[in-house]
C-alpha cells in the first residue's frame, strides 16, 4: 500500500511544479523557428568542441544558449517577433539560393540561366549558343540575350 500512496505524493508534487512553471511562463515570448536554430547550433558547437576542444566553440555554445534563454524569457513579443521574421526572410533566401543552385548544376548540359535586362528576372533558356530572343514571362520586354557556350 505503501508504493501507491508514494506514486500519489510524486503526482501531486510534479502537477504542483507544472502549475507554478506555467505560472511563470505566462506572458513570456515562448519558442518559436529561431530558438530552434539556436538550439540546433548550440549542439553542434558543442560537438565540433567535443571534436576540437577550443575556447571558441565553447564560447559560441554557450552564447547561443544564453540567447536563446533570453530570448524565451522575453517579455517583448513585438522585438521577438521581428527578429525571428527577419532570421526566416534569411534562411527562406538562403534555401532559394541553394535551389537555384542544385537546378543550374541539374541542367548545366541542356540549359542556360540569365536575367532579364529590365526586371532582373531569372530566365531558363535552352543552350543554344549565339544571339537568342526572348521575351521575359513577367515583363513583356522582348530583349537579344547571348549564349556563348
């Protein structure tokens, strides 16, 4: 009889520990894409100073940690907020340079990129090499774009 009275102590005292953690989180910023990243590059320093052993790594491990922490605290939702929008137009250009990349090295044989003259657009035109018109698909600017290879 004794076990279960023990279970219903350590069930009291937790849901009691969860009120009072609720309690202070509330009206804190929380976690969100930025935190993660945070977290993410906290455990990776922590692995290349595992790997490495440098006061640098140790250094950025922990920096990372506090600014997420601090971050999480934050009672000032409108500054938290801005900067995870600014740390997602960030990685949302950095993934779009990388796909533009992996496609250009895809068709590296077949195609040609260039931009638009007017609108600076992105145009995938086929490898032909000489003088080549074309219309942009946004502007309407018809323009003579070489290919030289």
């Amino acid at each position: 009889m004794l076990p279960v009275l023990s279970h219903q102590i350590d069930n009291a005292m937790m849901n009691r520990w969860k009120a009072a953690l609720a309690r202070y989180m509330r009206g804190r910023y929380g976690i969100d894409a930025l935190y993660r990243a945070l977290m993410v590059s906290t455990f990776v320093f922590l692995v290349l100073n595992l790997l490495f052993p440098s006061l640098v790594f140790y250094a950025l491990s922990l920096g990372s940690v506090v600014w997420s922490t601090l971050r999480v605290m934050s009672r000032q939702h409108a500054k938290r907020a801005a900067e995870n929008q600014r740390y997602l137009a960030l990685k949302s250009r950095a993934r779009q340079g990388l796909l533009q990349t992996r496609n250009r090295l895809r068709d590296i044989r077949t195609h040609r990129y260039r931009r638009c003259p007017s609108c600076r657009q992105l145009l995938r035109l086929p490898r032909k090499p000489g003088v080549n018109h074309v219309k942009c698909p946004v502007c309407k600017q018809e323009s003579d774009i070489n290919i030289r290879f």
